[in-house]
C-alpha cells in the first residue's frame, strides 16, 4: 500500500503517509482519497519520509493533492526529507508537533518527523 492514512474526524484532521516510489503507480490512491474529502477539513499533513525514489509524476500527483486539499479548506504540511520535493515545493521549515502527528504517531506507532508547510 504507497499510502496509509488516518483521519481524525473529531479534529478535522487528515495523515498520509507515502512509502516506496512517489510516481504514477500512487494515481489511484491519490484520486480515490480526492472524493472522500470534504469542506471543513482543517489539516492534512503528508508523510514523505518513506519515499525512496522521486519522479515527476509524483511531484505531479503531489501538486494535484494538496491543491484538491486546499481547496477543500485544509492547510497542507508537508514532512519530507527528499531533495526533489523539497526543491519543487514552496516549503516553509516548520514544527512537527502538531496534533495532528501526535494523533497519528499514536495510531501508528511510528516517529514524528520534521515538518514543512505549503
């Protein structure tokens, strides 16, 4: 599975995790999260730290996600590590102690990561 998410509905708040090759073998899950957002979404934070090779079509399918999710009202962070997204997205350094990736480290059991803001 290249993407885990999490959504806490209470907080109106929304984890992807990517994992293995950011390109068009993401296509379907990315276009199958896209119906199921909705107004009132407040935060969505995307997990690249498990990408392991970036391609342009992924950098593609990223720029259609988080514009579909601003649009539908959330702020979009971004926690990547990769030099190809870091370098194609307008990222702001930012704090990784959201609620958000408390909620989703618990979930998971996985690390909070350093996070980005787009």
């Amino acid at each position: 599975m290249p993407i885990i998410s999490v959504y806490d509905p209470e907080s109106d708040l929304l984890d992807l995790v990517f994992e293995g090759n950011l390109d068009l073998s993401m296509t379907n899950e990315v276009f199958g999260l896209v119906p199921q957002l909705r107004n009132g979404l407040r935060l969505c934070v995307m997990d690249l730290t498990r990408v392991e090779r970036v391609f342009d079509s992924g950098i593609a399918l990223l720029r259609m996600l988080s514009g579909d999710l601003r649009r539908a009202g959330a702020t979009v962070v971004l926690l990547a590590d990769h030099p190809a997204v870091r370098c194609r997205f307008s990222l702001i350094q930012g704090d990784a102690n959201y609620c958000s990736r408390n909620h989703f480290a618990a979930a998971t059991g996985t690390s909070v990561g350093s996070a980005c803001c787009s």
